[in-house]
C-alpha cells in the first residue's frame, strides 16, 4: 500500500507541475498495475479492514472509429494465349545443351593432373597386410655379425653404479 499512497502523491504532484500527459499516463498506468496486484495478493476479505486512499482510475472512453467497409468491385482478368513455336524452343534447348557440354569437356581438360594418386598413398590395412606378406616373402638380408644384432638400448646403455647398489653393497 505504500507503493500506492507513493504513485498517488506522484499523480498529483505531476498535475500541479502540469506534467506532460505522457508522464501523467506512465505513472497511472504504474498505479493501475500495482493496484491489481495489490487485488491478485490480498484475500477479499482483509482489504475491508484497512482504511485505503480513494482513487479513481479513470478508463478511456474513446471508442475505435468503425470504418465502413470498402466496397471493391472485382478486377477483369485478360487471359492471352501465348503463341510458342515449338520448334524455336527445341533448337535453343539443343543450343544450350551443346554449350554445357563443351564447357564440361573443357573445364575436364584444364584440370591439373594430380600430384600423387590418393588411392596409393592412403595407408590402408589391405596395404600395410599387403607389405607384412612381401616382408616375410623375402629373405633377411645377410648380416655381418651376430653381435651387431643388439638392440640400439643396449648400445646406449651406460654402465655405471648406483647410489642404491653402492650402499646395498655396505
């Protein structure tokens, strides 16, 4: 309610300052809403107790101006025959046809030729079977000894102690 007793005192402080009618309309358009919240919220029954600020909203009686309807009488249609010569449109069809296909043979002639062929240099798992099988097919090349045989870890492996073996040695 003190929402309402603060717009009630705004209206009337806009009329003496002889507010705009905008202004004037926003604020009873704010003091409408409230009071309909005000009425969504309390039962009906409490609201009789309170002593409430009179206020009169007034609604506007300005009633939408009827037009009367315009009467529009219907157009004439005018349907014309087109006369087609259907052997004109056969050739330039036949005309166009010929051009698209000069235009694709030439756009398929001037078509660089691909660099490699993506069938070959996808890898595959047919291929990498393809490669197991013609490895095993071929014999290993003969080695010179066994002892270059090791593994590249056990080439660059380093002997050295260990601070561990050092003192599980005391």
């Amino acid at each position: 309610m003190d929402r309402v007793e603060t717009l009630s005192r705004k209206l009337a402080e806009q009329l003496e300052g002889n507010a705009s009618i905008d202004q004037l309309l926003t604020t009873v358009e704010m003091l409408r809403s409230e009071l309909m919240h005000l009425r969504n919220i309390t039962p009906q029954g409490k609201d009789r107790g309170e002593p409430s600020p009179a206020v009169h909203i007034a609604t506007p009686s300005i009633a939408a101006e009827k037009k009367p309807p315009v009467q529009t009488e219907p157009e004439e249609k005018i349907v014309e025959m087109l006369q087609v010569d259907e052997a004109a449109v056969e050739a330039e069809l036949e005309e166009i046809k010929k051009n698209a296909e000069a235009l694709n043979q030439m756009s398929a002639s001037n078509k660089p030729a691909m660099k490699f062929d993506p069938m070959e240099e996808t890898p595959t798992l047919i291929q990498h079977q393809a490669r197991k099988a013609q490895a095993a097919s071929t014999p290993p090349a003969p080695t010179m000894a066994r002892e270059e045989e090791t593994s590249l870890n056990d080439k660059l492996k380093e002997s050295r102690t260990e601070l561990s073996d050092a003192l599980a040695e005391t």
